[in-house]
C-alpha cells in the first residue's frame, strides 16, 4: 500500500510538471491595438498612404524576475550616408555594433533621451560598439553628415510589436496584470507620445487596446549637432 501511494504520488507530480506550463501558457492573452495615423493636413493614414514606423510596448508595473529580458548583439551600419536599419528596438543591456561602411569619416552621437554617448571620428572599415543600458529612447545622428539620423528604443520588457504602417498591431502571449502602455512613433511630439502613456489591466476580457490616435509629421524636425549648434557645410570637404 505505501509503495502504491508512492507510485501515484509520483505519477500527480509526473502529470502537473507535464501540465502546468500550458496552463501557465494559456493564461497569457494576444493584446491588440489599431493605430491611426493623422498628418498635418487632417487626412488619416491609410493602407495607401505613407505611414510611419509604429511601436507599442507594455512595461509590468509588477516585474517579475522571471520577465527579465535578455540583451543581445545588434549591428546598425552607416552606408550611402544612411543608418542601417533606421530603427532598432533592442532588451536593455544589449550591444549595438556602428561599423561604417562608407569611404569617408563619420561621427555616431546621440546627447538627447535614452541613451548618451560619442564615438568621435572613425574611418572607413572600422567599427565601434555602444552598450545601451539605459532604457528609453535614443535619437541618433552624425555630427558630420544632417541628414543622417536613426532611433534606438531600448526596453526592459519583452512584451512589444512594431509595425512599419499604421494599422492593426499585436503583442504576444502577455501574462494577465497591470501594465504601462507606450508608444512611439515617427515623426510624432513627444510631448503628444507622452500624452497616449496609461495604465491598462490585461486579462481575457481585456486584451484589446482599443484606437491609438497619433499625430505625425512628414519633415522630420531639425536638429543641432553633438556642440548644440547648427551644421554648416565644410566647403573643403568632398563629402
């Protein structure tokens, strides 16, 4: 008989270890979102009109160890004067790669939100390495080139979705709890950005966000250099 318990015992144990993981999984719940572009002149942005890159992420107001990202290794080039990709969203703590690719001398900064730092100049074929371990975002430039700019969003939550249009987005498998909902977007003010910042409860009667409406523009905004002040062409440069 203790031998039978035993042996029952040990198979209740065998079929929660074998259960448990897809309760846990059927617990989370797919979070949805549309997402409304307005530009300047009050038209909405839609499935043929120009969009900006969205993203909306949710930060737990209760983290758990267990939700703790992990960082990785990302590379953005800078080739034809360009930023490659122009966005990345990367786990706080990961590393991003500069390398330029172009045959003349750049200057990778960013002195605003998110994360601040200077690589100064480099040349051609060489590369330099930025460990983003501040969360928030990083608008980046080069103190060489104006045109050149890119976004770094470094988060500390696993539980976002980027869409390169306005439209329908998705976060997957969210656990049920009280969370933070943030977007961002290009193009838009971020004062207007920290506006659409709520709190929102996520459970399977609650995981639709409902219409996020966004103002955009299409001209990016000017910016200064790494010194604060206004570019001004290098007439000895043939860059």
């Amino acid at each position: 008989m203790r031998t039978l318990g035993s042996a029952r015992l040990l198979s209740i144990l065998m079929l929660a270890a074998v259960f448990t993981p897809v309760t846990a999984l059927a617990q989370s719940e797919d979070v949805h979102a549309t997402v409304v572009i307005t530009h300047p002149n009050g038209q909405k942005g839609g499935e043929h009109a120009a969009a900006p890159t969205v993203v909306v992420w949710l930060s737990p107001l209760a983290p758990d160890v267990s939700q703790t990202v992990k960082p990785g290794h990302f590379r953005m080039a800078q080739k034809n004067k360009s930023f490659h990709p122009h966005l990345l969203v990367v786990p706080l703590g990961s590393t991003i790669s500069f390398p330029n690719l172009d045959p003349f001398f750049h200057n990778v900064f960013s002195q605003f939100n998110g994360k601040s730092f200077d690589l100064g100049l480099y040349e051609a074929g060489s590369s330099k390495d930025v460990r983003f371990d501040q969360e928030g975002i990083s608008y980046i430039f080069c103190d060489i080139h104006p045109e050149m700019s890119a976004v770094v969003i470094t988060l500390a939550t696993p539980w976002y979705a980027v869409s390169p249009t306005a439209g329908s987005i998705d976060i997957r498998t969210v656990p049920p709890g009280a969370y933070e909902l943030h977007v961002w977007a290009e193009g838009a003010d971020a004062k207007q950005l920290e506006a659409l910042t709520r709190r929102v409860h996520i459970d399977a009667s609650n995981a639709d966000l409902g219409t996020i409406r966004v103002a955009t523009s299409a001209t990016p905004p000017p910016h200064k250099n790494k010194f604060g002040a206004d570019y001004t062409p290098d007439p000895t440069s043939p860059y």
